[in-house]
C-alpha cells in the first residue's frame, strides 16, 4: 500500500505544480492587460485634457481678436457693424459652455464697453495715443487674467 500512496502524492505534486504554473500565466496575463488598459486610460484623458485646453485658447484668442477690432471701430466710427457685434456675442455664448463664470463676465463686460462706445463722440489718432500712454487703453486686461487663472487652474482628471 505504500507504493500505492507514493503514486498519488505524485500525481497531486504533479497536478499542483501544472495549477501554480497556469495560474501563474493568468495572473501574469491580467497584471499586462491591466497594466496596459490603465496607460491607455491615462494617455486618452490626458489627450482629452490638452484637446480642451487648446480649444478654450483658440476661443479666448478669437475673442481677444474680435473684440480688439471692434472696439477699435468703436472708438472711431458711429454706426456698429451688426454682423461683427452678433459673431463676438457668439463667441460669447460659446465661452457659456466651457467656461468659468468670471471668464464670461469679463467677456461680457467688454462686449458692453464696445456697444456703449459707438454712440461716443468718435476719437482721433492723438486721443487713441493719450489713451494708450495713459493705459486706459488695456480694455481686455480683466478678461486675459481672467482666462490665465481659468487656464492655469485646469488639472487633468
């Protein structure tokens, strides 16, 4: 009978090391598929990250664009051009979606400037130049700090 039971506990010694060395590839497995999926997760977010960044930069930088031109051609003409006035509210609007409030009303703030300009008595070249050495002519400071800090604040998730 001993021999009989030598048998089994090689067979049971055999059986377990075949156990260990599948579970073993298993585990292996799992640990490089996890691996793998969580680089890939943090590679998309961080992709997502910086594709929303430089969106909000694209939008702050029509703004900044638009806003400059219109107020210019506030201070210096009596009639708004509707069709410009409308496409900087859109910008605006679109600010609404993706960014902070203080962003948006800054924005705003801005677009009321450029409106409330128009009926003004129109400047010349040498009140444009009084302005500009008296730095009364930085109308967009609140709004591009306002966007630093927005942009500044982003963490990625």
């Amino acid at each position: 009978m001993v021999g009989r039971n030598h048998r089994i506990t090689i067979v049971n010694v055999a059986a377990l090391s075949a156990l260990a060395a599948l579970a073993g590839s298993a585990i292996g497995g799992l640990t490089s598929f996890l691996s793998s999926w969580l680089s890939q997760s943090a590679q998309l977010k961080a992709q997502l990250f910086l594709r929303d960044k430089s969106r909000r930069q694209k939008l702050y930088r029509a703004y900044v664009e638009e806003a400059s031109r219109l107020y210019i051609d506030a201070l210096t003409h009596d009639a708004p051009d509707l069709s410009k006035t409308i496409a900087l509210y859109a910008l605006i609007s679109r600010m609404r979606v993706v960014s902070s409030p203080r962003v948006v009303e800054e924005a705003e703030k801005m677009a009321r400037l450029i409106v409330d300009s128009y009926p003004e008595p129109n400047k010349t070249f040498t009140e444009l130049r009084q302005m500009m050495n008296g730095n009364a002519f930085d109308p967009l400071r609140g709004f591009a700090e306002s966007c630093r800090e927005e942009l500044q604040a982003l963490v990625p998730n």
